[in-house]
C-alpha cells in the first residue's frame, strides 16, 4: 500500500483525513505544526504526539520529499534542484537570492500542454499535474537551504490547470500556523487562462502574472496557442477585474523579447496603446536561450528603445533575468521524463 503524503493537506484536510481513519481532531491540530512550522521529516521526532498514534502515522502516512539528483548555482548565486518524484519523474525548482529577499519559484506540473514556442519547458510533453505535496516540498527543500520571502508559481507547466491543487498550497502558504506568507509575497503566473479560475484565485489576495508577449492576437497566437481561445481581449478584461476582486494593486503582464519577432518600434507602439488604460505594469524579459530553439534575444540597445517607446502612458521595465548559465532563468526550465 502506497502511503498518503501529508505535506500538502490543509489543516481542514488533515482533520477530515484524520477522522476518516479512526485518529482524531486532536492528532491533527498536534501533527499540523510539526509538518509546516518545524518542517519534521518523521514521525518519529514528533515528541508530544502518544507512541501508539506515531505508529499509525507511520504505517499509513508519509512525509516524503522528493530526491535531489542535481543541484547546480549558477554565477550570480540563483541555484537549480532537478527533483525526482516519487513515480520517477523529475521536476525542476529554483531559488534566487536577492539583496533584500530570497525567491522560490515553483513548478507545478510535468511538462506543459501549453506550446509556447519560446519555452523550452514546452518541448516536453504533458505527464501529470503535481501533487499539493508535491508542490509545498519545492519550498521545503529550498528552506532547508535559507529563510525564503517570496513564492512565485513560474515554473514549469500552467498553475491555473492544476488549480485544486494550487489552492491547497496557496492556503497552507497564507496560514499564519502554517507557513505565514504575506498575500503580496506570492504571485501566480498563467499562460492567459482567463475563466472562473481566476475569480476563485482573487479570493486569496495573491499577485497575478500574465504571458502578454505580443500587442496582438495574431502575434501572440504564432506565440502562443492559448490564444485562439483566451485571446488579448479576455486579458485585458482580467486586468481590469482583478485587482478589484482580489484587493491587489495591478497585474503584471509579462513581455519576452525576441529579436525581429515582438521587439520592433511599432510593438512598443502597440503596447503603449493596448495598455494605456489598463491598471498594469509590464516586465520586459530578455529571451533565454536554450538548446534546439530558433529564437534569439533582443540586443541591448534594442531593449532599452523598446522601453523608451513603450513608457508613454504605461509602467515598463527591463528585468534582469538570473541564472541563464545553468538553464535556470524564465522559460528554460525543463524536468526529462522517464514516462515519456
């Protein structure tokens, strides 16, 4: 018998769980903290809890985080873990320290269905959503490292299709008997799904990242294939209702720069005046390069006109991407699959 992971249940959830199996409310409010505030790796160091109930715990529960087969740090200090699941598949997590706060950013499937052509997690397909265990351990691995801040769900694969999931993790992040993350120190970032998840997600409070990359739908659909079912329109829309629903200052929208594809004066036009009127900001993202792809980055002086001209009336800027030399900045993460 495979044994139940609980470091991704909710305290609701490890109640109900707890009942279900002859424990009680009591063994579930006492087990909780061990997993999220003293970040126990057994059972067996839970000291407060009776013999008898550890035994039980033991037998039908676990505790597990995924192995670590690489860890690589790059030159500016951002550090990548290739994670293996349990089932084998692997995952890839990364940690950027920074002046005044340490970021994790985690993945949230295998693969991706999503077929950006700029993603190098997109040349992989599809295997499963994470596990909310499976998820919450990125960031137990990487506070075993540090004192984490912040939490981005950027990684591989799209968070608003594995939304149950993420909604566990997301609350188990905000509870302040948990692991009492502030609202505005978790962003969730999507390829532009723009259905009633994103209602469901305003109610947490948490920062939104949108995949802008193009001013238009027939740029952004050679991009991105979303598009031809959430196209510009819906995410300017979301833009707007958002902040509202969710009481946070505004979406970020996030524009990859690829060279002679989205970078040209007229797209800088073209975002100006798509975004004027929208409660935004933009991140411009220099394009990463990764093995096989036919995409290349903006030169420097391109980039720096590119925010001159897209500044008229709109928030833009130029972000330093990290940990390029180890395939560890946006859009290059990839986890092989031993499934596929």
């Amino acid at each position: 018998m495979q044994k139940i992971n609980l470091l991704g249940f909710t305290l609701e959830q490890l109640k109900f769980e707890f009942l279900k199996n002859g424990l009680s409310i009591l063994d579930a409010k006492r087990v909780f903290p061990w997993i999220h505030t003293k970040l126990a790796a057994s059972f067996s160091v839970m000291t407060d809890i009776p013999l008898e109930i550890r035994k039980i715990l033991e037998h039908a529960y676990s505790l597990a985080r995924p192995r670590c087969l690489t860890l690589q740090k790059s030159r500016d200090g951002t550090s990548k873990a290739l994670l293996e699941m349990v089932d084998g598949n692997l995952i890839e997590t990364v940690l950027i320290p920074e002046e005044r706060r340490t970021t994790v950013c985690v993945s949230t499937q295998i693969g991706c269905a999503m077929g950006c052509k700029f993603c190098h997690t997109g040349t992989q397909s599809f295997v499963r959503n994470l596990t909310s265990s499976e998820m919450i351990s990125q960031i137990f691995f990487w506070k075993a490292e540090r004192a984490v801040t912040n939490v981005v769900f950027m990684g591989m694969g799209e968070p608003l299709l594995n939304f149950e999931n993420l909604s566990s993790v997301l609350e188990l992040l905000l509870d302040e008997k948990a692991h009492n993350f502030s609202r505005n120190k978790i962003t969730v970032s999507t390829s532009g799904i723009t259905d009633d998840t994103i209602k469901s997600l305003a109610k947490f409070g948490v920062k939104l990242a949108i995949s802008l990359h193009a001013p238009t739908d027939e740029k952004r659909s050679f991009l991105m294939p979303i598009n031809k079912k959430y196209n510009i329109k819906m995410l300017l829309e979301t833009a707007r209702t958002y902040p509202q629903n969710s009481n946070t200052d505004c979406v970020t929208f996030e524009y990859l720069l690829l060279k002679d594809v989205n970078d040209a004066d007229s797209d800088a036009l073209a975002l100006a005046c798509l975004l004027k009127s929208v409660p935004c900001k933009v991140n411009l993202i220099a394009f990463n390069n990764w093995p096989g792809t036919k995409f290349a980055s903006s030169t420097e002086g391109r980039r720096n006109e590119f925010v001159r001209i897209a500044s008229n009336g709109i928030r833009v800027t130029a972000r330093k991407s990290k940990g390029g030399d180890i395939l560890a900045a946006c859009g290059q993460l990839k986890g092989a699959s031993n499934l596929l």
